[in-house]
C-alpha cells in the first residue's frame, strides 16, 4: 500500500498528576489537511479494516492503520482478542481466584470448586472474544474476496 499514513498523535495533558495521569487519549487524522476521524484512548489499539479511508474533509485517500485479519501478526491478533483493559480484568479476576483457594480452608476446596471458580471469572474474558469473533470472520472474508478479485483482474484465476 503506497498511501501516506495517518498522522498519530499522542495527548496526555495530566502526565504528572497522580492517578489522573492514565487520562490520556491518541487521535489519529488525515496526512493532507490534519481533519480527525478517530480518538482512541488505549495506545495502539488494533483495528480491523482495509486500510485505506478517504478523508471526510478533503476527500483524499490515506492509510489508516488497520489491516484484514489475515495481514496482522500472532502478537497483534492477541492483542485485538485481549486488550490491556481485558488484560488487567483477566489478571485481577485470576489474582482472586488463587487468593480465595490459598485462604479457603482446606476441607471446603476440591477440584469442582477452583473450575467453578476459575470459571466465573474468566467468563468476561470469554464473552468478549465471543463478541470480537464475528468481526475476526467479516474481515477474513473481506481478505478473500479482495485477493480473490486481485487474481482474477490479474488473470491468475
């Protein structure tokens, strides 16, 4: 893709100030006339799409930064199905889960107990990748058949 990329702009106004500091947000806008057309406020944040989106102000084509499923690597997709937000859930909900069985006494922990346990709270994590799947399978499919009228224009079909 030989588009000119998206500028990226990183704004964190209350660096210094205690908890506020994670008040912090990216916006990303057009290369040739600077128009916004996404806020995000994780960094780096994984979109799925052509990359290609024209400019609602001045109707050029850029590079927005997203790529069809197929075109991203292992660590990227890991982090489009588990974002720091997830993450940090995952990573608390685990955190309670081995504090419960450590101070539960012993006659009441059993197998069935710590699954049910563990299960409960990785059911978010669960439920979101569920709800992000149906996006994964658009963009494959949109990949297909992109490469598919690729080959055919080429001849290669």
């Amino acid at each position: 893709m030989d588009l000119p990329p998206a500028i990226r702009e990183d704004h964190n106004p209350l660096a210094f100030e205690g908890p506020l500091a994670f008040l912090r947000w990216t916006t990303y806008s057009c290369p040739h006339c600077q128009g916004v057309f996404r806020r995000d406020f994780w960094p780096y944040n994984v979109r799925l799409g052509s990359g290609e989106r024209m400019s609602k102000k001045c109707g050029k084509v850029f590079d927005d930064g997203s790529r069809e499923w197929p075109d991203l690597a292992a660590s990227r997709k890991l982090r489009y199905f588990l974002p720091p937000g997830i993450q940090a859930l995952t990573g608390a909900g685990l955190f309670c889960v081995i504090f419960t069985l450590i101070i539960a006494p012993r006659d009441v922990v059993n197998f069935q107990t710590g699954s049910i346990l563990v299960a409960v709270f990785l059911s978010p994590v669960l439920v979101w990748c569920l709800l992000r799947l149906p996006f994964v399978l658009r963009s494959v499919h949109r990949f297909k058949d992109e490469h598919g009228v690729h080959q055919r224009i080429s001849g290669g079909i």
